[in-house]
C-alpha cells in the first residue's frame, strides 16, 4: 500500500515513578528506582483524519552514557532533554511526511544537536525513539490496523534513506514476508546481586511478596529455559559467579540455553577472550558453555569499534548492544567480526527492522537478538514485544516483571484495564496484575491482534505527572 503522509502535533510527555522490588545491578550501576516517560501525541492526515498515539519507556540511568562523573538524576536529565529535542523538532516542522519520513528527516540534526548539548548519540535517540512509537501507535489506529500487518504492508514508508547499503535490497519483499512469533520464550535476566539458590537466601533477607526471588525460585515459578547471565569484567570473580549460576541451572532445568551480557565491563577484546577461555577450561562450566548462543556487548563502546572480535566470534558469536548508536554502525562491526545486533525499542523501531533486513540480506551468520532494558507492564513492555514477534525472534530478554512488581504504583483501574484488554499477556495475582509466563513462555496473540501498536488499553494519563524541563547541563561535569 501507499504509505500516507501526515502532520504530528499535541506531544505531550508525562513521567511516573518506578520503584524496584529489589536490586538490579547491571555494570556500574546498582538500580532501585527510575522514572518511566509516557508519550502521547497526535497524527493528521491529509484527509482530515486523525487520532492519538503513546508509548513508554523506563528512563535507565548507566546505560546510555556510562560516564562514572554523571549521577543518575543528570542521566534522567539527558533522557529528558532529548526528549524535549524531539518533541520541538516534530512539531516546528509542518511538513506532511511519511511515519519513517518523519523519523529520517530528523535524526541526524537531533544527534548533531544532543552531541552538542553533551548527549552521545544512544541518547539523542531515545526522544524520537519514543515519539516514533507514538507516531506508529496512532498511525494504525486511523487504519485500524495490528503493528504487524501495518509494517508488513509497509504503512510507515520504510526505505533505504538511513541505510544506503540496503539501496539495491528488496524491503517490501522483506516486510511483506515477516512471519510473527506467536509465543515467544522469556530469557530471564540474573543480575550481578541476584540470589541464586533457595537455600542461600535467609529467612530474615526474604522480601515475602510472594514472586520468586531467587535464580532457583524463577525456574520453578515459571519453568524458564532461556538465561542471560551478567558478567563484570574480572574474570576470576565472572568464573566463580557463573559456577554458582551453573550449579541451579545444571540441577534445574533440562536443557537451557543462555547468553552472556558483558554490559562493556572488559576493557578489550583480550580480556573477554580470555573469560571464554577459562570457563571452556572448567569442568564445572562444561554444560553452562554448550548453552550459550552469544555474548553481548563486552568491550567498552569507547574502543568496542576499534578492536577485531572475530577470533572469539569464531568459537562464539559476539554482538553489539550499547555500541548500537546510529544506523551505520551494524555494517562497521561487522567488517570486525561482530555477528549481532540488539534490538531494544529505546534504541528505536525502525533501526531494529533495517538491522534485521541487514542479517536476511548478508545471510544466516548474522542475527538480531532481543534484549530487554526492564520494560515495565503496559505500553512498554508491550510495544517490544510486539517488535520482536514481529522479527520473527523466539525468545527475548525481559527482567521488568522480576525487579518491578506487575505495574507498580500504576492505579488499579489501569491494570485491570490492561488485564481485561491482554487476558493472555496478563493475570491477576491478589490485588496484582503481573506478565503470565507459562512453561517459560509469553502469549502474544492479543498484543499482535490489536489495531494500533500492541495495545488495546492506554495508561490513565490522569494519575501521570507531567514531565519536568530538563536541567542537564554538559558543564556541569566537564
């Protein structure tokens, strides 16, 4: 079909805060606490018809700029600021566009100015990666349309613009052809605190609200097969963690499959090299080795780029997470051995749909893998889903339902909502509404059967704050 044109007018950017039920340290960051946006905006198209979008995201301090000297409020404050730079941007600009249209013509001037406000380029991305999603979410709903079948007839007028290596690749044919994933596998995420055995946890440590708390306590609860195991950067406190890790899994699950998140925490690609070298060297790690399908994003994004990987892509493929800061990036890591790519929809939708035609049009070797940035309950963790059954993918890292309880501090006629709209997604647990995974996997049906962009409920944007003007100053820290 024709991809329509429209203008986009009336964002407005709300914020509620996300308290975690218990810690998540991921790299350098311990996480207890996080503001999550919430987008709405409106599209018109040229006929006159018009109708509302949202979407939502965590605000995740120590992910997108990893700078020690920054606090978490001035990462909020980043996040925030690329925010407010989106929302002037599509709305100053009264031209009639197609949905990637818009997204295209802005990208490079917002990553030219957050770089001059002191945002790296993952940051810049995070405002209009939201207001896309919005953009899309509305989009459908004027077609009365599901996500999946508005991208498989190309309804956002997705092209090579920002991708000139896909010039002579068929896109239509590509989209036209994804086959969406119906049930999809969690793999659930062990953070670097997280108790591991049911006997290792004192009584007087127990949280008692009732959800697992520990690697053995989630096996059981949810009959989990797919893992993502943290590592730290130091091998010989990685190995004795992953022995820990592998005496559950080895005497839980029958059989598994993990990947490693290095969260950029080696220094090069020497010393990651070296971590796979020690656990192939220890017969404890034996079967923990056969699982692991990938490792994530080891080498710090400052020299990742620099450095070849394909010696260690040879044994096990490497891929790139937080490196992911623009469109030409999977292409460079590439000519360096790296096999992968994330998708995460912070990073953006269309980025991850012109990586996955990337892997279709360079072959079997390459892949996009989907990985959670502990997308909460609702439009959030939704909209993702919804973008890796899209891809195809069969399993997806997703941590939010573990470290944040259901929706959190979300009203309890908005859960009901979602749980009433998502019945398959969702369930009831005492006065909770909480992600229903069952024999480690989710349902996707109601999320991919809804016109719109996943969902069939909306947040009630009378309980969220309005989102405070970003005070983020690049001097105060250089």
């Amino acid at each position: 079909m024709t991809a329509p044109v429209f203008r986009i007018s009336d964002i407005r950017l709300y914020e509620r805060p996300v308290r975690l039920r218990m810690p998540f340290r991921f790299g350098v960051v311990t996480l207890r606490d996080a503001p999550q946006v919430f987008v709405s905006l409106r599209v018109t198209l040229a006929d006159g018809r018009s109708a509302a979008g949202a979407a939502a995201e965590l605000m995740a301090p120590k992910w997108f700029d990893k700078d020690p000297a920054l606090s978490n409020e001035q990462n909020f404050a980043q996040l925030r600021l690329s925010l407010q730079n989106a929302r002037a941007a599509y709305t100053a600009d009264a031209t009639s566009r197609t949905a990637f249209g818009h997204s295209a013509a802005h990208h490079h001037v917002l990553v030219r100015q957050g770089d001059g406000q002191g945002l790296n380029a993952l940051v810049a991305s995070y405002g209009p990666a939201l207001l896309d999603r919005a953009v899309i979410d509305a989009l459908c709903r004027i077609h009365d349309l599901p996500f999946v079948t508005a991208l498989q007839r190309n309804l956002f007028g997705i092209d090579a613009t920002l991708t000139p290596d896909l010039a002579e690749f068929d896109l239509a044919a590509f989209l036209n052809g994804l086959q969406p994933t119906r049930r999809i596998a969690v793999r659930h995420t062990v953070g670097m605190l997280d108790p591991l055995a049911e006997a290792d946890l004192a009584a007087d440590s127990r949280l008692g609200d009732g959800l697992p708390e520990t690697l053995e306590g989630n096996v059981t609860a949810y009959g989990l097969r797919f893992f993502k195991l943290k590592v730290g950067g130091n091998v010989d406190e990685d190995l004795k963690r992953l022995r820990a890790i592998a005496a559950v899994l080895d005497r839980q699950v029958e059989p598994y499959q993990a990947s490693l998140d290095g969260n950029e925490q080696y220094d090069d690609a020497a010393g990651i090299a070296a971590l796979w070298q020690a656990m192939q060297g220890e017969a404890a790690l034996r079967r923990l080795c056969a699982s692991i399908l990938y490792i994530e994003q080891p080498i710090r994004r400052a020299v990742a780029l620099e450095q070849p990987v394909d010696g260690l892509s040879a044994q096990v493929p490497v891929i790139i997470d937080e490196s992911d800061a623009d469109y030409d990036v999977f292409p460079a890591a590439r000519k360096l051995g790296y096999r992968g790519i994330s998708s995460k929809t912070c990073k953006g939708v269309y980025r991850a749909i012109l990586n996955a035609a990337r892997c279709q049009a360079w072959g079997r070797e390459y892949f996009i893998t989907g990985e959670d940035l502990t997308c909460q309950a609702g439009l959030a963790v939704q909209q993702d889903l919804a973008l890796v059954a899209a891809l195809g993918l069969t399993h997806v890292e997703r941590n939010g339902h573990h470290y944040v309880d259901g929706f959190g501090s979300a009203p309890v006629a908005e859960q009901q909502a979602f749980l009433s709209a998502h019945p398959d997604l969702y369930r009831r647990s005492g006065d909770r509404v909480r992600l229903h995974i069952e024999n480690g996997d989710l349902a996707l049906d109601s999320i991919l059967d809804a016109p719109g962009f996943a969902s069939a409920a909306e947040p009630d944007w009378t309980a969220l704050a309005a989102m405070p003007a970003s005070d983020f100053n690049q001097g105060q820290t250089r």
